[in-house]
C-alpha cells in the first residue's frame, strides 16, 4: 500500500498535469476560431468554373485529366506534425491506405504523423512536410503541381485525397475527395451536355480546359488544407477533453486512496495508543 507522502506527490503531479491539459485545451480552441475567421471558401470561383463547362462539350477531349491514361490512382493522405489528436491521423492514412487495396498505385503523405504511420508496413510512398497556416497556399501550390505533373507524364490516371474534415467543433470525419479525372458536377449529375454554338472561343477547348482544372485544383486543395488544420485543432481539444476526464476520474480515485490510508493510520495510531495505556496500567 502507498504511503501518505507518496500519494500526495500523485495528487501534486495530477494537479500540475491538469493545468497544463488546461492551458493545450484553450490553446487549441483560440488556434481553431483564429483559423476559423481568416479561412476563405471561395465556392464563386468554383461555380464559376463549372458553369464554363456547361457551355462547351468536354467529352469528345482527350486529355488525362478528363481520361485515365493507367488504371494507377494517386492516393494523397493529410496528417500533422504533431499528435494529441486522438488517432484521427491513423483513421486517415488507414483511409488512404484501403483506397490503395481496392486500385493499385501511389501513396503521398502530408504530414509527419502519417509517414511515422505508413513506415511501419513498408509501402513505398512520397512525403511532403505538415500544413503550416503562414505557408499553406504556398504548400497547397506546391502539392497541385507535383500531382498535376504525375498526371500528365503518365504516373497514375485518378487522384483522390484523404483528410479529416471538421464538421463541428466537436465532430471530424475522414473524407475522400475524387479530384481526377475531372468531372463538372453537370457531368456527375448525368445531366446531357450542350455545346452552344454561339460561344466563342480564342483558345482550344483542352488548352482551356486544362488551365481551369489547374486554378480549380489548386483552390480546392488550398481550402482542403485549411479544413485539415481546423480539424486537427477540434481533435486536439476533444483529446485533451477526454484525457482531463479521465485525469478527473484518477484523481479521485487518489483522493479516496488517500483518505483511506489516513483514516487506516489513525485508527492504528489509536489503537496503539490504548494498547499502550493498558500496558502501563
């Protein structure tokens, strides 16, 4: 059994500890609302960009991003450089990791979590560094490029990308995102589509086409990389809002302990104490 002083250094360590859960927990929550207000979705641009394609017929184009050149996908996997996440990083590279099981090809990491993850089964795989905020859109580009690159030498015909997708402050769901081969949502709806003759074009459709795939991407992986870092800030809490329950749960379960022991020394200093004013009387 514990000595008094012993738990009473578990009590001391419980508290410390739980003032510092307190501290990462109001962290995480003033990193989520900051993120929260300057992150921009700029769904006119991406309308904008669907809507061009319901005025040019894209089906009769033979470009890889619109037709598989190799059964080969690109899977991309977001995750962060640090844990407290709660196994959300894990739930994404086993997303990422199932993708590949079902279509043979090519496993991108972002993050450092999911490459400590992905080494341990021995998969070859390509890594890029976490999601910073002050250098995401220059990441976000970075990524787009690379990907687009692949696309077009030959590596893999389809590319998706996994990450975890915050849907409340409490709540985050590992998503998949088809990015290619690109279909407008017109084409995703089966809606027929109509070339309007009136339309004019200075440039060919690919060379259009291709260009507005690659604005398109590149926003939608911008913005994927901002829902992945407001993600990772809400697990962030939630984990640590599980881990100071259970820190609760310890503690009292010490206090108990320590009342315990207490009540159990002085019963038997008391007894030794009448024990010894029968001996001398």
């Amino acid at each position: 059994m514990k000595t008094l002083s012993n738990i009473k250094k578990d009590l001391e360590f419980n508290r410390g500890l739980s003032s510092l859960i307190e501290v990462l927990k109001t962290m995480a929550v003033a990193q989520y609302r900051i993120l929260e207000e300057r992150l921009k979705i700029f769904e006119k641009l991406i309308v904008s960009i669907e809507d061009f394609f319901e005025h040019v017929d894209i089906t009769k184009i033979n470009h890889p991003y619109l037709i598989p050149q190799n059964r080969f996908q690109g899977v991309v996997a977001i995750t962060s450089d640090s844990g407290l996440l709660g196994g959300l990083n894990m739930q994404v590279v086993s997303g990422a990791l199932l993708e590949l099981e079902k279509t043979p090809g090519k496993l991108i990491i972002i993050g450092e979590r999911g490459k400590l993850y992905v080494r341990e089964t021995n998969i070859p795989f390509v890594s890029f560094g976490g999601v910073k905020d002050d250098e995401r859109y220059a990441q976000a580009m970075q990524l787009r490029d690379y990907l687009l690159a692949k696309v077009l030498d030959g590596s893999f015909g389809s590319l998706k990308i996994i990450y975890p997708h915050p849907v409340s402050f409490t709540v985050q769901h590992v998503e998949t995102v088809s990015f290619l081969p690109y279909k407008p949502n017109l084409v995703k709806e089966n809606t027929a589509l109509q070339a309007y003759p009136e339309v004019i074009l200075e440039s060919r459709v690919g060379d259009i086409m291709q260009y507005l795939v690659y604005t398109w991407m590149g926003q939608k992986i911008y913005e994927i990389f901002g829902l992945s870092r407001l993600a990772e800030f809400a697990a962030r809490f939630v984990h640590l809002e599980g881990s100071h329950q259970r820190l609760r749960e310890m503690d009292t379960k010490i206090k108990l302990e320590y009342f315990h022991v207490r009540h159990e020394l002085i019963d038997r200093n008391m007894r030794e104490l009448f024990a010894a004013r029968l001996a001398f009387s």
